[in-house]
C-alpha cells in the first residue's frame, strides 16, 4: 500500500500499540495459543523479525489512534489532532 502512495519503506519503520496482546502476537513466531487469526496476516511477524519493523507499546493517553477507536474528551481530541499535525482555528 506504502508503495503504491510512492512511500519508501526502505527505512525502518516503528509500529506503535497500546496493546499488548497485539504486541504478543506481532513479536513472536506463529499462532502460539490464539485463535481464528487470519494466517496470512503474520507477514508482520516476518518483517520485525527481519528487522524491517519494530513494535512499540503505546499508552492509551498518548495515542492518537484513540480517536477513531474508542471515546475521548474534548481535550484529548484537541491533543491528538496536534500531535497529527492538525490546526483548529
């Protein structure tokens, strides 16, 4: 997807997460325990192996990536839309 937008994904590239579980899964080889994963999805798992990628716990507070998925307040919204860049006028 990255190449065909004209990223270059020959740099190394930091994956961040606020859960851990995910992080489990991406930093280890194989299924392990968990069930009805999408196999072909463990690519990732290639790619931070090989060091293509690394995997980075996040804190909720601190990631913007709240804003999509779960409830946050007006000042977390504002805080997260500055850190993406974003301006409010």
């Amino acid at each position: 997807m990255c190449a065909d937008m004209g990223v270059d994904l020959r740099v190394h590239v930091r994956l961040h997460t606020d859960s851990t579980a995910a992080k489990g899964i991406v930093t280890r080889k194989g299924v392990g325990k968990v069930r009805h994963l999408h196999t072909p999805l463990l690519w990732v798992q290639d790619k931070v192996a090989n060091g293509d990628l690394s995997v980075h716990k996040t804190p909720g507070p601190t990631n913007a990536a709240d804003l999509g998925t779960k409830f946050v307040t007006a000042e977390d919204i504002a805080r997260h839309m500055a850190t993406l860049g974003f301006e409010s006028h």
